[in-house]
C-alpha cells in the first residue's frame, strides 16, 4: 500500500519542485515534509525578507522625495504590526498556493519525520498530526530525493534568544524594530538584513571577517556596493572579526578585532548572525541506504549529470549539494527539474551552474551571473573589461543613486593575460569572443540581470547584443552601452 514511484525528503523549494515536475512526467510521489510546505525560503527567508525589503525601499524612497525632489513629506512611523501583517499575509498566499499545485498535481504529502532505512526505503515518523495518516515504511520504485536543506550556521558559545542575538531564520520575526544592529556576515544575507535595518531607522554596523563584502562576487561590485553602503550611514569593517560578546539586558556589547589587530568594542540593541548556513542531515540515518556526506556535512552526488549518489537511485537537491550549487531557490527549480527528468527516464541537461543568477536585494541592489573579473584571469583567459556607469545614462541620473554594468569578455586572438577598457584597445590586440561574465550593481539591477543570463547562457559576443537595441531611456540602456563599446560602437562611452 505505501509503494511509489518516487520519495522526496523535504519540502522546501528544491523538494516540491521536483515532486511537481515528476508528478507532471506520470510518476507517483510521496513527499515527505515534517514543518511547513516552502521551506526556509518561502517562510522564514526570500520571500518574508523580500518583502519587508519591499517596505524598507518605500520608505527610502520617501526620504528621496523630501532631500532630492522637494517632496514635503517624511515618515512619522513605521507601524510594525501592519508592516507584519502584510508580510504575513503575502508568505500565507504563496504557501497556499503551492500546497494547491501540489494536491492538483497528485502529489501525496505527509506529515512527518522521514529517515532512511535502505537505498528505496523511508520511514515517515510522527505523521499522524494533522494528516492523519499512519506511522509508516515507503517504497520507492524509482528513487528517494534528498531535500533537507539547511540552517543558520551559528558561532561557538553564542546562543540566539530571538531577541537580543538572531540568526537570519529569526530575524524577521524578533518583536519590534531595533535602534541599532551589529551584524556579522557581509555576505548576501548580512548585506540585506544590514539594508533593511537600515531603511527603517537603526544604526548599523556590518561586520565582514573577509578584506570585503559579497567576497565570491567580482571585486569592483564589492567596492561599489560598500561605498553605497557607507554613503546611507552604515558602518562596514571589513578583515574584522568578532572575539568576545557580553549579553546586556537591553543588547549586547561585542569586541571586535581590526585589520590593524586593535580591539573595537560595538554595543547594539540587537546581534545578528549571519556567518553562512549548514546543511541538514541530522535524523535522515544516511548509513541506512548508503550515501555519505563530506567533511562539510554536505551529501555531494557522485555523478553531477544526475545529481546522483555513489548510491543509485539516491538524488540530492538543493542545499545538501555541495559547491558548484549555489544553495539558491532558482537553483533548486533547475536541480529539481534534473533530478525528476532523470527519474522519469527522460534526457534532462545538467546544470549550469556558471549561468545561475546571484542577487542581493539590498540598496543598493547587486546582481551578477557567469564569471569575474579575476576569476576570468586566473583561469588563463585572456579578457576585454569594460565598466559602464550608470549615471552616464539619462535614466541613471534620474534615480541618481549611482551604480555600474561591468562586463567581462574572452579575447580571441589576445596575446598575455590583459584587462583593456574601451573599444580600440580590443580591436588592436584581437576580437572580443564570448561574454564570460555580467555584473550589475544599482537600483533595480535584480530584474535586469535576466537578459545577461542569457547572454552568457548563450556563450553570445558583444557585437551580438550589441546588434539589439535597448529602450531609451532605461537603466538597461547602461547594459547595451557596454557592450556597445566592447563592439567597437560605442556611443556615449570612449
């Protein structure tokens, strides 16, 4: 009775999505879920942090109105509890609506905790709340998907209260808004929990242990995202580390370690951790069916091409994978369809990890996809660089918040390993080949990172993009431009 085609361990956005896709290829499936539907992603992080960043941006833009454009208006409050409640409501529908295509699709959730007991054998414990269903052994046909996905990482001897010391799975959800924030992490979720605490009135200050923030994205977007950053009153301290915390009754006082070696100390209502996450493993019994996880505790696949463990018909998906993947939500959906392609016994393509999006949603906003700068270099390329600012567009000097379009092109034809800034330069040392990679930083730059996905996708050159026009005036004109110049047909840039 509880034989299927196909178990997936997780619910969150790699788990659902195969169970969608491999429900739509004709295949029975049992998903295995002991929380919520969604996920981290869905309810405690993209689309809840998301949203509130929503909110932070209208209040940054009411202050635009009133400093730049002589608006009179200003914000007398922030009520939380509305603010909340529309988040709330916006995390409900979507979970909703996943729930939905899930029971359209056939696919047959359980309530419970699942773990491992052979390489086509799960256990689902504790499912009789609220589903009703019975404790139980599983049998896949075809194959288990593993879809735990991960958790804060949290730092020795420095436990989260949920109010005074949060990790990024509670931050949203810590009562009220605090007056100052020390954040440690400058990655992509430190840098937009530091932003959104920032556009709603508290002192922040952003601790990164690397000599800059968003340190695996390209160092000039790095650079301009940190000047942004600076320029709204957050105070960034980069190559710092946290070396002792004292919890007070109303904060925390925190003593950090400078570049310099000096000794720092930082007092803040509220410390937010947000050193990277770790995967979930914990309860699945891995030895049962075989797979195991490296020294990292991530469950890597012994075949990239599948997604498949050392043991057959034994998946992974999302945030268990190991690098090249991203531990992203749209990573996952491609991962998923892999997997469950894969399952059905349909050819599926592997992913492209180098083609997969990276956004911080911060303002200012960030968004990249395909190689940098020096990633290009050190693997031997030789490279055509060009940088577009975006207030030497007219829509750029509208919004007049700064930011820049770099593009990282091969050279065919190049001697040595060469950045080279403009048009005639390239031309004199070899043909611009394909585009390598695109990197964005500036208001809106998360929905203008699509066309450069492509474009690197495409393995296109910069006189292919350079033959389609761009709208004018827009903040994607600053894109075409670039690749305009790179071209040898700039216009506005020489």
């Amino acid at each position: 009775m509880n034989e299927t085609d196909v178990i997936i361990i997780g619910g969150g956005t790699g788990g659902y999505a195969t169970a969608l896709r491999a429900a739509a290829l004709g295949l029975r499936v049992v998903l295995a879920e002991r929380e919520l539907i969604g996920g981290t992603c869905l309810h405690r992080g993209c689309i809840p942090s998301k949203a509130m960043l929503h909110a932070a941006e209208l209040v940054d833009g009411i202050a635009e109105a009133r400093e730049r454009w002589g608006v009179q208006a200003s914000v007398a409050a922030v009520d939380w509890a509305a603010l909340t409640a529309t988040r709330d409501d916006i995390v409900a529908r979507n979970h909703t609506g996943v729930e939905g295509h899930l029971t359209q699709a056939g696919v047959q959730v359980v309530r419970g905790t699942a773990r491992l007991t052979g390489p086509r054998t799960v256990r689902i414990e504790g499912a009789g709340e609220p589903s009703g269903e019975p404790d139980g052994e599983f049998t896949a046909r075809r194959g288990i998907v593993l879809a735990t996905g991960s958790r804060p990482r949290l730092l020795p001897g420095l436990t989260p209260d949920g109010r005074r010391v949060v990790t990024s799975d509670d931050a949203l959800f810590a009562p009220g808004l605090p007056r100052s924030v020390l954040v440690l992490g400058g990655g992509a979720i430190g840098v937009e929990y530091a932003s959104l605490h920032r556009s709603m009135g508290a002192e922040v200050t952003l601790v990164e242990a690397a000599d800059r923030l968003l340190p695996l994205e390209d160092a000039d977007v790095s650079r301009h995202l940190a000047r942004g950053l600076k320029k709204r009153g957050i105070a960034v301290r980069t190559g710092s580390t946290l070396v002792d915390t004292e919890l007070l009754e109303d904060g925390i006082r925190a003593t950090l370690r400078t570049p310099r070696g000096e000794h720092v100390v930082v007092e803040a209502e509220r410390l937010l951790v947000a050193v990277g996450r770790v995967p979930v493993t914990d309860g699945l019994d891995l030895a049962a069916a075989g797979p195991a996880t490296d020294g990292r505790g991530y469950v890597p696949p012994a075949d990239w091409s599948r997604l498949e463990t050392a043991v057959p018909g034994v998946h992974v998906v999302g945030d268990l994978l190991p690098p090249p993947s991203l531990g992203l939500a749209h990573a996952s959906f491609a991962e998923a369809l892999l997997v469950a392609e894969t399952l059905a016994g349909i050819p599926s393509p592997p992913v492209d990890y180098a083609t997969v999006p990276r956004v911080t949603y911060s303002a200012p906003q960030t968004a990249s996809v395909g190689l940098t700068e020096d990633q290009a270099r050190a693997g031997g390329r030789a490279v055509a660089v060009n940088t577009m600012p975006l207030t030497a567009t007219a829509k750029g000097m509208v919004h007049g918040r700064g930011g820049i379009v770099k593009v990282v092109a091969a050279v065919d034809g190049a001697g040595g390993d060469r950045g080279l800034p403009c048009s005639n330069e390239v031309e004199s040392l070899g043909k611009t080949g394909e585009v390598l990679g695109v990197h964005l930083v500036g208001p809106h730059v998360s929905e203008m990172i699509a066309e450069s996905q492509l474009i690197v996708g495409w393995d296109a050159e910069p006189s292919d993009v350079a033959r389609h026009l761009h709208a004018h005036p827009t903040l994607s004109e600053a894109v075409g431009e670039a690749f305009l110049t790179l071209a040898g047909r700039g216009l506005h840039q020489h």
